[in-house]
C-alpha cells in the first residue's frame, strides 16, 4: 500500500493507494470519530460498491444515501437532501460523511460536511479515476450554479481519501478517458518526464493495467499533494491545476451539465490552452500538435462543441472564479511540463483561439 501524506498541518491528511481498501476495515476506521456514519454514494455505484463499504463500518450506526448519477444533479437542492438526512437521523457535529463515488459525490459530500453544523468530518473514497488523481484530494467542494461550474462552494480537508484501484475495473471507457485527461494535465503543467511516460504507456493505461494505473495515480496524487500543502486556497501556484479548466467550465456550463464529462471538456480546453500558448509566442506548433494527440490517444475529444459561440465563451469565461478585476486570466504552457502562473489574456488574442483553433 502506497501512503501519500498532504502536509497541512492540523489539518494534514493521509492518501490510501491500494488495491481492495474498501475490505479494509481497519483503514477507514481509524479514521471515523464517532459512531454516527452517513455514506453517500449514488445509483450507479451503489450496487457495485456500497454493501462491501458497509461491511468494513459494521460497528456503526451507519445511514446511507443514494443520489441519482451525473453532473446535473451537482446542485444547492441536492445537497439539501445531504442537510435532511443529518437531520432526520438526528446526527451530531462528530458524525462522519463517507462520499462513495466519483467527483461530483465527493464535491457535494464535501461541501455538504462543511456546511452541516459549520463542519463535520469526511473521508473521501473515491471510485472514478478522475476522482482518484485529483478531486478527491485538496479539499476543494461545492456545486455547480446554471451560470457557472463550481461556484458555490468552501475549501474543506477531508480526514483521509481511500484510493482503491480495484473499483476501476467497473469504470465504463467513457469514464476511464475522462480520468485519463486529468492525469494528462499532471503531466504538461509540471512534471515533462512524466508527460514522455504517459506517451508511451497510454495503450497500456487504457488497457486498465493495474501497474500502469497505479503508478499514474501515485504520481499525480503526490504531485497534488505537494501543491496544495504550498498553497492551500489558491492564492498562488495551486492555480497551475486548472490547465484548461477556464475553457472547460464554459463548454460544461453551455453545452448544459451532463453533456460533456468534465474530463472531456478539460481535455477540449487543455487543447485550446495549447493553442492560445502557441499564439502568444510560448509552444510551437509541433508542441501543440504533441499536446492534441495524446489527448487524442487517450479516447478523449479535442474540438470544442459546434454549439458554444465565441459570445457563449467569453460570457462564460468572465464569471470564471480565477478572473481579477473583470478581466480574464488563464493557465498557460510555457513549454510542455510547465504552466504559467494565471495569464491575463489580451481579449482579440482570445478570440483568435476560440474562432481559429486547430488552425495553425
């Protein structure tokens, strides 16, 4: 079992990479403060996952809830449903919420434990591989709002995350690619000779060999885990980790929540960052080339949606949480394997990336 810790202080926390944790009673126990449990999972995982769960926390008075599946449902009401279940099992400030499931339980679970009684703790498990790599780690929550991604929400450290690599056997190739753009951006914003591995382990990746994979989760987990404990609340480098996520909100957020995966709309954007990078003189364009490819090779799309105007983009890039005073700034590539610090971005050189792109 790998043990990556996220240096925080009092709020440090340890990350679990293992194949079966979730038979591993002793792992999550140690973990929960009191007998009180409420499990989150959703209507895809819970016949998959959540008896095997259950199993582990039999010396606790355990309630579970199952939300319906998919990014649509990342909203206040659902999270509502969260606060009701606390409440009608009379629950405490102590009792434990454990998210089972992929980003979007771990953001409402997350940002529900924030809230509730101003906080209680939770364990993060979770059973996607983008969850796995990324958002289960750093405590970022929240829920989504029609006029943007992530817009509601709180920084708030879970007590653990329980990485088992066993659940991605069940993952669907459609959820497997949209991980694997998450595990691409690792890659272009700091580490080059991780980006080289990817290239040439992508078959095998996509193959779910579970060397591969591991080794993948370690390596982004850990490089996670090392910016978040330098900057916790985004107020500097932490911000590298939302290559392509500008550019990716607008295209969930316009498309309508559900349409694209967020790690295909991450994949689209971390392509159109590329472009945009490559206009303002920093890649070249074989880089850029380079940059889609392995996209390409993941399984992922690369060509943003027919349907977003460059309008629809840049209303939706101007409520982007990274703006500063109105204007939009934006994760950019200095080279492959080192993003820039937000960029703010002259809006007719935008523009140019949004009507042009793949246009060298």
């Amino acid at each position: 079992m790998k043990v990556i810790n996220v240096d925080l202080g009092e709020r440090s926390y340890p990350i679990y990479i293992d194949f079966d944790l979730l038979a591993n009673s002793e792992i999550i126990c140690q973990h929960i403060k009191s007998k009180q449990v409420l499990v989150l999972t959703n209507e895809t995982i819970a016949p998959l996952y959540l008896e095997r769960l259950l199993v582990s926390l039999s010396a606790y008075q355990v309630q579970t809830l199952v939300l319906p599946d998919g990014e649509q449902y990342k909203t206040i009401d659902t999270v509502t449903t969260i606060f009701d279940s606390f409440l009608e099992n009379q629950y405490g400030r102590n009792a434990t919420l454990i998210a089972l499931g992929g980003g979007v339980v771990g953001d409402m679970g997350g940002f529900a434990a924030a809230c509730f009684q101003r906080g209680v703790p939770f364990i993060q498990v979770p059973t996607t591989l983008l969850a796995q790599v990324d958002s289960s780690v750093g405590g970022k929550t929240g829920v989504n709002h029609p006029l943007g991604k992530n817009m509601i929400g709180a920084f708030y450290q879970p007590e653990c995350v329980v990485v088992d690599t066993q659940v991605l056997k069940t993952l669907d190739d459609r959820q497997l690619s949209a991980g694997l753009a998450e595990v691409i951006k690792y890659g272009l914003i700091r580490d080059p000779d991780f980006f080289s591995w990817l290239e040439q382990n992508m078959p095998a990746l996509r193959a779910r060999d579970y060397a591969a994979l591991s080794y993948a989760i370690e390596r982004c987990c850990l490089a996670k885990a090392q910016i978040v404990a330098e900057d916790e609340k985004e107020a500097g480098v932490r911000a590298i980790l939302n290559l392509g996520h500008t550019f990716g909100h607008a295209i969930e957020s316009g498309s309508g929540y559900g349409v694209y995966l967020h790690g295909e709309a991450v994949a689209i954007g971390c392509c159109q960052a590329a472009d945009l990078s490559r206009r303002l003189g920093y890649l070249s364009a074989s880089d850029v080339e380079r940059i889609i490819a392995i996209f390409q090779r993941a399984g992922l799309p690369t060509k943003p949606p027919k349907n977003l105007s460059t309008d629809d983009y840049l209303a939706f890039m101007g409520r982007d949480k990274k703006n500063i005073d109105g204007h939009i700034h934006l994760i950019l590539l200095a080279k492959i394997g080192w993003a820039e610090l937000p960029v703010t971005v002259d809006i007719d050189t935008l523009v140019a990336t949004l009507e042009n792109y793949g246009a060298v």
